[in-house]
C-alpha cells in the first residue's frame, strides 16, 4: 500500500456540521476499499486565486491515508458528483520527497552548473597561453 494526500476545497457556503459529515463519508471509502486512514487538517475558510463554480470563498480539508488505487478512484467518484466539493486532488507521498529534498536537489544542481563554469575558465586561459 502507497501512502496518500487528498487536499479538498468544500463550498463555503455548507455548514460545519457537514463538512464533518462529509469526512467521515470519506473516511468510510478508504476503510471500505481496504486503505487506511491516518489523519486530516481541517484548514480555514479563505478566500480563492479565482471563483470555482461560481464560488469566492472555500474551506480546505486535507487528508493524509494509504491504500491502492481502487481506493483513489472510490473517493474520486464520490467526490466527483458531490455538489458540496468545489475541487480535489489527491497525490501519491513518496517517503522522503517534499520541499526539502527538492531544495537539495536544486542546491546539487547548482554545484554541478559551478563546477562546468571553472572548467570552462581553466580551458580559456590554457588557450591564451
């Protein structure tokens, strides 16, 4: 099993009480397509980059879980056709990649770009000798 993200954007507009309501359905869909859920950050109410089906305002949920991609595609469709989800993503979390490895890795390249530039320099001026 693969571990998981699922960032959702509720409708402002749907009480509390709901949206609470509507994550124990999709807590129910991973345990019911064998995954497992692990845990979730409800986010606060903020405002969109752009409105979303006629939308301003949204209400971000993130959930983290692991499972195969049956699942995915359960909360894919479930989500899908809920009216109450302006959008979703889910996106698979690879063990030990995120911002810092990213980071890293541009810092590798940087080394390597420098290391061409002085071999470059040390060719130049063995060629005006």
């Amino acid at each position: 099993m693969r571990d998981y993200e699922t960032v959702i954007i509720w409708s402002a507009s749907i009480p509390e009480n709901e949206i609470d309501r509507e994550h124990d359905k999709i807590v129910d869909i991973i345990k019911g397509e064998g995954g497992a859920y692990s845990s979730s950050d409800k986010w606060s109410r903020r405002i969109l980059a752009y409105p979303i089906k006629k939308q301003t305002e949204g209400i971000y949920h993130f959930l983290k879980w692991n499972g195969e991609s049956g699942v995915i595609e359960a909360i894919d469709k479930y989500l899908r056709i809920n009216d109450s989800c302006l959008r979703f993503l889910t996106l698979q979390d690879e063990e030990g990649e995120g911002m810092a490895s990213a980071d890293s890795d541009f810092e590798d390249e940087e080394e390597e770009y420098g290391e061409e530039e002085d071999d470059d320099e040390d060719e130049m001026e063995s060629e005006d000798q």
